[in-house]
C-alpha cells in the first residue's frame, strides 16, 4: 500500500472539492491512490468530467434559447418601429 503525504491529500482533496466531485467521491480516489490503481482513477476523472460536460450542454442550450428569444423579440420590434 503506497503512503500518501498529507500535503498530497490536502491537494487532491481540494482539486477534487473544486472540480465538483462528492466526498465520497473524493475518498473512493484516495482509496485507488493508496492502492496505486492510477488507471481507475482515470476512470473515476473521465466519468466525472462527462457528467460535467453534460452539465454544461444542457446549460448550454437553455442560454441559446434565451438569445434566439431576444434576437426574435430585436427582429420583431426593427418591423414595428421601421428600422429604430
């Protein structure tokens, strides 16, 4: 079992907390770490950051929604108001 100094901790702790991830998620990191499974901790950053990305696009498309609204709402009133 490989021994991790606790500044390393601090930092994966805080880098994970920053990037969204769960304390259970966190500890389950540390835990492969420990064990020096470094290919599923990949794993466990990938998924994450899927989840992530997902996230966004869905964020995503509700901001494009809102733009095409006022793009429609500016064409409509350039009709009403003749090009003001």
């Amino acid at each position: 079992m490989k021994v991790i100094k606790e500044e390393d901790i601090f930092r994966i702790k805080r880098n994970l907390s920053d990037a969204g991830c769960t304390a259970q998620t966190i500890e389950r990191f540390l835990e492969l770490e420990q064990s020096g499974l470094r290919k599923e901790q990949y794993r466990m950053l990938v998924r994450h950051k899927l989840a992530l990305l997902e996230k966004l696009h869905k964020e995503q498309y509700k901001i494009d929604c809102l733009d095409h609204m006022v793009y429609s709402m500016k064409k409509e009133d350039k009709k009403i108001n003749g090009g003001l």
